[in-house]
C-alpha cells in the first residue's frame, strides 16, 4: 500500500510543524532514508540468495530454488499460530439503550439518529464469540458524581430542558446552537453517554478490565467548555480524562486520539493549554469540511504550557485510507505517543472515515481501525479505553467498529470477543441520583515521565 500524493503531504506537513515540538519526530526523515537503504539491500540479498539457491535440483512439481521451503514455511506458520496467547476476557462493553430517548423530532431519517446505537451493538453481537449482550439494559452512569468534573454547570442548565417541554422550545433552544436538535429526552442521554464513558474509564482504573468500549450518543467531541454543537451536547471523552485526572492526581498524563474524519474541535479547546492531556487528531481538513475555520490545522498547536500537545493531522483531501492512516499512526502517531507516555489512553472512535460513509469521503477499513488500536495496546500498559465520540453513521458505524474489539482484546485485529463489563453502581433511575458503594481501589500502569517537547 503507498499513501497518495495528497496524504503524504498531510503526513508531511505535520512532520514539519511538530518537529520543533518533538524530539522523536527530529531524526524521522533520516530514519525513512536508512529504512529505504536497508529495504534496497535485503532485496539484493534474496535476490543472491535465489539465485545460489537456484542450481540445487528440485522435485517435481517444485521449482527451482525452492527445495523444502514450502515445508518450512508451513511449520513456522503452524508455530506462531500456536505460540499466540488466547487473551483473556479483558474487554469491557458499556453502553445503555436509555440514550436512544435522544431523537430529532422533525427528521427520522437524521444521520445521528437511535438507530445507529443499535446498529453498533447488532454487529458487536454478530462478532462473537462470548455472551450475548443484553436486549434492553445497559450499564448505568454513577449519576451526577459522574458529570461534575468536566460539564460545566451553565450549559447543563441551558441544554436540559423543562418538565413538559415541547418540540416547539427544544427547537428554539436548539436553534441557539450549531448543528443541533434537542427533544425532551435529550438531556437524560447526554447525561448517560457521559456518564458511561467516566464509567468505562474507571472500569479501567480500577482493575476491573484491561480495557473498554462504550458505545454512546449523543456524539460529544464537538462541544466545548461552555457550548454544544455538531450533534454533541457534553464533551464525553474530556470528562472521562478529567475525572480520571481526579481520582488519581491531575497530573496524570492522558493520551486522547481522535480518528474521526470530523476535526474535534471542542476536546481541542477544552485541552490546549494542558501539558497533562496529549490530543491527537486525525481528520479532514480542508477549510471548508465541518466544523472549518482554522483550528484543524496542524498549525494549531495549542497554547502556553499546552503547546505541542495539539496534534493535528488534517488531510487535505478526501479518499485517503489505509496506507494514509496507517503511515500517519507509525509515522507521527505512535513515536509521538511514546514519547509522552500516557498513563490512559482514550479514543474518540467516530467511524465516518470508514469506507461506504456517504458524508465522511474516505476508505479506511475495519481491519485498519483494529489493527490501530491493536497498535495502542503497547501504551498506558495495554490499557486504552475507546467511544464513539464524533458523528457515526448507522452503517458505517457497524462496519468501522468491528475491527476494535478484537484490535483491543490483544488478539489478531479481525478477532472480536466483546465482554460484558458489570457498572460500577448501577441503578433504574436515570441520571441525577448520585449513588454511594465500595468501589475497587484505582491504579495505573507505571511509566517514565513525560519528556517535555522541544
């Protein structure tokens, strides 16, 4: 696979905006021209091999040169299947179908629609194996306790509408808004996809699993510290890393990669004059492509002590897949991550970049988004939390998804075995009850500190 013209420049222009800031991103033209050297020099030396090889007598129905190496190769084959570990059930799946009640009242047929909810877990169920998931109850948010460290109290206040709030309000009150719709049931699912995303991070926190999916909505990347917008009431990943910040000690060092094809502007703001959280963003940017405005840019870097820890790779034009993402991730991603090295790893997973969106423009395939968070395991300790956090389409939100429960199960990408992960607390009244219980004691993986960028 060979990235086209247009993402090597993307993956080029960020490269030269970051270096100043990373010092693993100083040596990584003069470690693409070795690579290349060393590729030329392997290829001339099978080359010799297969000619030397070429003169020992075959049997038939083998050509030359290839004297017992099919054999071989089928053995090494047959041992690595058997030397690879079953990994054990670690995976956590979070989700609850209360936040199906957010809905637009004038359009079925919206884009972020409930269908979608139901479409993700049909396919999760379709991957098995492992238990079946529950038809109608989910995992349940620990109430207000969960939304206090990152929503801030006047846009919970602005979003949550009346008792017996009618279309005609919550069309007003949206209207206040860019790219949204409200109903009466919409502040109760933000509330719960906000609440089940701190919940599968503390599920992670505490040991209870190695890592976890929630599956939410309302979407939350394109809200920001004091406004909702683009299908997004609160910021759920940014809660998730503030409460995590929280429990364990702000300083804690929280990796947020967010591959939606949509730039998340809103986790950028929340975050870019933080050191202590690391956003990556890998998106369409091309000025116009939503949200615009010039904040996508890899020129934005953050601000203050936040600068250099707003990573932004924005491709310049659509139709990039595999080869773009996965150049970009083993290319910036990755050395960049390590460099940091997260103590939590957190996924805004939006599947509009996937292949078959109608909106989204590009062609990433499932077992691309797997084999990146396959790839993610190697941080934090093997412990990424992953959730939806920017638009998903019901259909490409089913496909893109399939390949992230096997990439985080530690298992080859393709293989998904979702897990039910037990609430920390659970309850049957909805958000806005705060609940009180043991909880497990909380821990991280140890990790060298952070090298500072420049």
């Amino acid at each position: 696979m060979t990235p086209t013209p247009s993402g090597l420049a993307s993956i080029a222009q960020a490269l030269g905006t970051y270096q100043q800031h990373w010092s693993c991103l100083q040596s990584a033209e003069l470690e693409a021209e070795e690579e290349q050297q060393e590729a030329e020099e392997e290829e001339e030396q099978e080359a010799e091999s297969r000619e030397g090889e070429g003169s020992l007598e075959a049997p038939p129905g083998h050509p030359p040169g290839l004297v017992g190496e099919e054999e071989e190769e089928e053995e090494e084959e047959e041992e690595e299947l058997q030397a690879w570990p079953q990994p054990a059930a670690r995976t956590g799946l979070l989700y609850d179908l209360r936040m199906e009640e957010h809905h637009n009242p004038w359009d079925s047929q919206h884009p972020e629609s409930p269908q979608r909810l139901r479409r993700v877990l049909e396919r999760l169920q379709e991957l098995g194996p492992g238990p079946a998931l529950p038809p109608a109850a989910g995992n349940t948010p620990r109430g207000r306790r969960s939304s206090r460290p990152a929503t801030p109290p006047p846009t919970c206040r602005r979003c949550r509408p009346a008792p017996g709030c009618g279309r005609g309000s919550s069309g007003a009150l949206a209207a206040a808004y860019s790219s949204l719709y409200l109903c009466p049931g919409s502040f109760r699912a933000a509330s719960l996809a906000l609440g089940t995303a701190c919940a599968a991070t503390r599920a992670v926190l505490a040991g209870q699993v190695r890592n976890a999916l929630a599956v939410l909505r309302p979407p939350g990347h394109h809200a920001g510290p004091g406004s909702a917008g683009g299908f997004c009431l609160f910021n759920n990943v940014a809660a998730a890393a503030r409460q995590a910040q929280r429990l364990l000690g702000t300083g804690l060092r929280v990796l947020i990669l967010d591959w939606d094809v949509h730039h998340g502007n809103g986790t950028q703001e929340i975050f870019e004059g933080d050191p202590s959280v690391l956003y990556i963003s890998l998106h369409r940017h091309d000025g116009v492509f939503f949200p615009g405005g010039p904040g996508g840019s890899p020129r934005s870097v953050g601000r203050g002590l936040g600068a250099g820890f707003t990573f932004n790779i924005g491709w310049g034009a659509p139709r990039v897949g595999d080869a773009e993402y996965l150049a970009a991730v083993t290319r910036l991603v990755l050395p960049v991550a390590c460099q940091f090295a997260p103590q939590l790893v957190l996924v805004s997973a939006g599947f509009d970049a996937g292949r078959g969106d109608p909106l989204g423009g590009c062609l990433v395939s499932p077992q691309t988004f797997g084999v990146i968070t396959h790839l993610l395991g190697a941080l934090a300790g093997g412990a990424p939390g992953a959730g939806p956090g920017g638009w998903l389409q019901p259909r490409g939100a089913g496909r893109g998804g399939g390949g992230v429960p096997g990439g985080a199960s530690g298992g080859p990408p393709e293989a998904a075995t979702p897990r039910q992960c037990p609430p920390p607390a659970s309850s049957s009244e909805g958000p806005g009850e705060d609940q009180e219980g043991p909880e497990p004691p909380l821990g991280v993986p140890e990790a060298a500190p952070c090298r500072p960028p420049g």
